[in-house]
C-alpha cells in the first residue's frame, strides 16, 4: 500500500496505523503539527482560488471522473476500509459503492445548483427591478471526519465542497486516515488541481488549529458530542454544519410483518459491529408482540457470525479498537448492574465484542439515554403508539427512528411527532440514501449533509438586481 506516499502536509514525526482485527502494522503516515497552520492556509488559500475559477463543468467532470477511478478499483478501497476500520469485505464493498454515489451525486450538483430568478416585481415598487441570485462559494472549508464509514463519509465533505467551488483543509481520522488519502488521490488524478484538498493528519492540537484560523469560511464535521462541543468554542464566527450521533429508536407496531421486522432490527443493530451513527440501539415492541419478537431477535443474534473481517461468511466484526469495545463491555456491565436482563451477547475478544440484547434497561441508564457505538440493542415492550413515542423521545439529541406497521395513519403519525431527521417506516433506523438531508434534531446535530445541502451549506447566495429606470 503506498497511500502514506501521497501526504501533503507533512511533519517530522510519522504514526502508525493498526489493525484494529488482529493488530497488525498496515502502514504509516506523516504527522502535521500544529505549528505549520500558516503554510496550511496559504496552500488553502491558493487553492481557494483555483476552485472558484474552475467552470461548473470542469467541477463536475473530476467528480464524475473520480467516481469512476474509485469504482474501477473499488477491490482495493474495500481492502483498505476492511483493514484500517476493520468493516467486514461485504460492508466495505457496499460502502465504495455509496461513495461512488456520493461522488456522482455532487458532479451532478455542481452544474444543476447555480441559484434562481428573484421575483423583485412581487413587491409593490420594485416592478422596474429585475435580478437572479448565484451560488458562490465560501472558501476554506475545514473538514474533519470518523472512522466508522472512513470513505463515504470522507466523499461526502469533499464532494459538495468542489462542487461548490471550494478549498478544503481535510482532517480525517487518525485510525482510518488511508481510506481518506486514497480517495484524494483519486480525485487529484481525476483533474482536481492538488492546492484544493490538503490532507493533515493530526491530534486535538491541529484540530484546534484548523477550526480556529480566521481564513477558515466553515466547519464540517461528523464525530463525538464532546468533540463537537470543544469544536464550537474554539471555532469562532463561522460556519458550522455538525453531526454528534444519535440514539435510534425502531418501534415494533402488533401489525408489522414481522419476520421483515426481526431482519431489519437485527441488521440496523449490528452493521459495522454496531458503529453506526443511525444504528438500532433501542427497539421498543408492542406488548403483544413483545415475547415472541424477543425470542426471534435473540435467536437470529445469536446466529451473526463475528470474527474475521477478511472473510465472506463474517457478518460482525471487530470494533475499532480494544479500547472501544472495553467502553462497550463497561457500559453493558453499568447496565446490568442497574437492572437491564442480558439475554445473550456481553463477550469480548480483544477489540471483537460479540452482539449483545438487553431487556428492561432502566430509562434512567447512561446505555440508555447516550450513543453505545457498539454492537449492543436494547428491547423494550410499550402498550399504546403514545408510550412508544414519549419513549423514542427520551435522549436529547437524535438522528434517525424507525416504525414498522402496516396502520399508515400510525406510521404518518409516528413519522409528525418522533423528534429525529428522518423516520423510516418499515425500514430500520439506519436506513440513509446519500442524496437525502441527514441530520439530527435537538441538541444533536447543526446543519444537514446529503450532497444537495451540503453543497448549499458550502455556498452563499449573491444576489444581482437591474434597476430599468
């Protein structure tokens, strides 16, 4: 792998970067200090301005073009997310297909989002004005991305932000930054003047620096709630667009189908070894169905087969770190303590931390009430719809929901009164389509990413007015 050859910014030290499935030593990358933030504005400055000035056709033919490059070695990025993030062969081979979308989604973009006429003469006075808005680009857009989907959510900063005629200071995560370098890679072979994307890999002391510098237009970034609370202090008047995570609810109506339920329950709970920002953490069924949905969401747990990412038979696999899953082990044991049932799961193997179901977890509980990032769901039974929404609004921040029914008037009406971004009905919670908005109500999240308004986040509106008198 020669990814760590193509670093931009480059400082005196280098990292590692590990196997979170078996340890080993993957490759290494440069290190940018903090202290070089001057000639990492002056590089985005640069390019800045060679973005701006690129037509619209020529934005949207590198996307496009890069699209392709990725698709055609789409074997070596799911390798590369299989290896650093630890996302079993088949979940990586999905998430290069997304990315490919994303990418295609903002060449499309780029040329279809220029701005519209402005009406002047709907105002009384103004019938001798005529005028368009266009939308123009910020500038240096600061963007800094998670481990869990290291390649799409990566395309998703980076997409919307040439499209719209932007620099991009990009900081991916220190345990995946390769997926990331190879994807700029790819973008920069596909046309993309080099000066545009800089990629500076670092800790809390250069994501400091790259929020705080004046020149910076906007903050982009997907990761923890502390995290992004420390980003909103030291980041001063700009932009910001944040997404913190979320904690999923996916109610289980009496007349859902249910084997198409228990599926998609058990896949929304334990993709990417439960990493999942719109994962299903807490399914709440209706009491009725409540002993028989447990009995089959337990059996079909207990059947994912967790080990080895590498392989194709493996449906779960290690966490990012030994770390993270001694956090996930913590928390279960919290839980526990404080009187949820364990009904299987709770065991780990280094950073492989087996899926794991938990019934009557007090509301009061940390598992609860915050994001678990882990491979663990929580079942809960409710009596009526109202329960079951009082419920699925406990925690502060939110993202996504699910409902399975077949009453349309008690999906429509879950839909109008969950507070979250998106409801998927009969989907579960982590359903999400790259073209849609996503995002989180409450506390959780500012801003929305899909590559429409992302791309409208990194644009600003200029308006033109011809005064005929």
């Amino acid at each position: 792998m020669t990814a760590a050859k193509l670093r931009v910014a480059k400082g005196s030290d280098t990292m590692p970067v590990y196997s979170p499935h078996d340890g080993s030593l993957i490759d290494s990358v440069d290190l940018t200090d903090s202290s070089e933030i001057d000639e990492l504005i002056a590089r985005a400055r640069r390019g800045a301005l060679l973005s701006r000035n690129l037509p619209r056709h020529q934005r949207s033919s590198i996307l496009d073009n890069a699209a392709q490059i990725v698709d055609n070695r789409r074997d070596a990025f799911a390798e590369t997310i299989m290896l650093e993030a630890g996302k079993t062969i088949v979940q990586a081979r999905k998430e290069v297909l997304r990315c490919v979308n994303t990418l295609k989604l903002s060449a499309e973009e780029a040329k279809r989002n220029a701005g519209e006429i402005v009406p002047f003469d709907s105002y009384a006075g103004s019938e001798q004005r005529q005028g368009w808005f266009t939308r123009e680009p910020l500038g240096i857009i600061t963007a800094i991305t998670p481990y869990n989907d290291p390649l799409n959510l990566v395309a998703h900063k980076l997409g919307p932000a040439i499209a719209g005629g932007n620099a991009v200071l990009l900081k991916p995560s220190e345990l995946t930054p390769l997926s990331a370098i190879r994807l700029v890679k790819a973008i920069i072979e596909a046309g993309l003047p080099q000066e545009i994307i800089t990629v500076a890999i670092g800790g809390t002391d250069l994501g400091k620096a790259l929020v705080s510098a004046r020149e910076v237009r906007m903050v982009s970034f997907t990761g923890g709630f502390a995290t992004g609370e420390a980003i909103s202090r030291a980041a001063g008047l700009k932009k910001l667009a944040m997404e913190l995570g979320g904690n999923a609810p996916v109610i289980v109506m009496n007349d859902c189908d249910f084997d198409k339920a228990v599926e998609s329950c058990v896949s929304g709970a334990y993709w990417a070894a439960g990493q999942n920002c719109i994962g299903a953490q807490r399914i709440l069924v209706q009491a009725e169905l409540y002993g028989r949905f447990r009995d089959a969401f337990v059996e079909a747990t207990k059947k994912l087969k967790a080990g080895d990412p590498s392989r194709q038979d493996t449906d779960v696999g290690p966490m990012i770190s030994q770390q993270a899953a001694e956090r996930a082990e913590v928390a279960v044991n919290g839980a526990i303590a404080a009187g949820a049932k364990l009904l299987c799961g709770h065991r780990r193997d280094g950073s492989l931390y087996h899926p794991t179901v938990l019934e009557g977890t007090p509301h009061t509980c940390c598992l609860w009430r915050e994001e678990v990032f882990a491979p663990v769901a929580m079942l809960a039974s409710f009596s009526t719809l109202d329960e079951a929404i009082g419920m699925a609004n406990d925690p502060e921040y939110s993202l996504h929901a699910g409902i399975f029914t077949n009453n349309l008037v008690a999906a429509l009406e879950a839909a109008g009164r969950i507070d979250a971004g998106g409801v998927m009905i009969n989907d579960s919670s982590d359903y999400r389509f790259d073209a849609m908005p996503f995002g989180g109500f409450k506390y959780g999240s500012m801003g929305r990413e899909g590559v429409r308004f992302a791309y409208e986040d990194m644009t600003q509106p200029k308006v033109v007015c011809i005064n005929r008198r």
